[in-house]
C-alpha cells in the first residue's frame, strides 16, 4: 500500500499547524495498548467499547466473542470507526479510523495476526489460530473470537499541540 497524502483540514487547525504523515499516524497506530470500537446496534444506536488489538498489514485488526454486542452488531451492519489517543486537550495525537470490519478466516491468515497479538501484548493475549478465529489452550469451552480487520476508508488524525485535524482517505 502506497503512503498515503494527508490533507490538512485549516477550519479545524491552529494557523501554525501541520498536516501529519501516514508514517506518524501509522506508528500511533501500531504503538497503542488500547482502542475504542464503535459498531452500531440494529436499532441504529452506538456501541462503544475498549479493546486490545493490532495494526497489521495496513489495516486494525481486533477479536470479539460470538456472544458480545459488537459481534451482533457486525452481524448486521460491518460500519466501524476505531478510535485510539489520549484524553489530553494538550498533549498527544488522537486517531480514528473509519472502515467496514471484514471477518478473517484461514489459519494462513490468522496465524500472523495472532503472533501479533503475543509480540505486542505477551501471554496475556498469546492466542493460536485455527480456520475460524483465535482460541488459546486455558479458555473456556465455547469460547473462541472471531477476528475481523478494519481497512481504513478515511482515517483523521488530530494533533493537540499546535491543534491540527490531518485527513486521510484511502
């Protein structure tokens, strides 16, 4: 995937502020410990929880149980935003990525995504994979997460010091 341009949005930004690049925005994204998932409910409202996940291969991955909100959320609307940052007015970058979240099957796939999972969290997340989704040797019977990734349709990065709104649409 091409680096792609970022499009300073000056309604928003100090008239001292700069766009971001992707490769900042990327490592803010591949650094985080924890990420905000927005999916939207049946009846059209929004659900938003924290979650652990991975910036691989140019897109966020995450996992949820078959039995949560966000996995029936899915089931019905794929529409995502995934939010990461801190809780500053000052200090820090905040990023949110809006795209559709797609299930990822095959061990082929799930295999590198749950080596990402160890490498960046350890054994608090040291999961295996098979065809369907993750699974690690201490669950529960039943349990076993489903992944999906969120390529980005349009990411927008916001800058705290000088205040900065950088777009990037893919």
């Amino acid at each position: 995937m091409t680096s792609p341009r970022g499009s300073l949005d000056t309604r928003f930004s100090d008239p001292v502020a700069h766009a971001l690049g992707w490769p900042e925005v990327v490592s803010l994204l591949t650094s985080a410990e924890l990420y905000w998932l927005t999916t939207v409910r049946s009846d059209g409202r929004p659900h938003t929880c924290p979650l652990v996940g991975v910036w691989a291969q140019g897109a966020f991955a995450f996992c949820t149980g078959t039995g949560e909100q966000k996995h029936a959320n899915l089931e019905h609307r794929a529409d995502v935003s995934v939010t990461t940052g801190a809780n500053t007015w000052t200090e820090g970058t905040d990023v949110v990525v809006e795209g559709r979240a797609e299930r990822v099957r095959g061990r082929e796939r799930l295999a590198p995504l749950a080596a990402a999972w160890r490498d960046k969290y350890g054994d608090d997340w040291a999961w295996q994979a098979d065809d369907e989704g993750f699974h690690d040797d201490g669950e529960q019977p039943g349990s076993r997460p489903w992944v999906y990734v969120v390529p980005p349709a349009k990411v927008i990065a916001f800058g705290k010091r000088p205040h900065s709104q950088t777009t990037f649409r893919f």
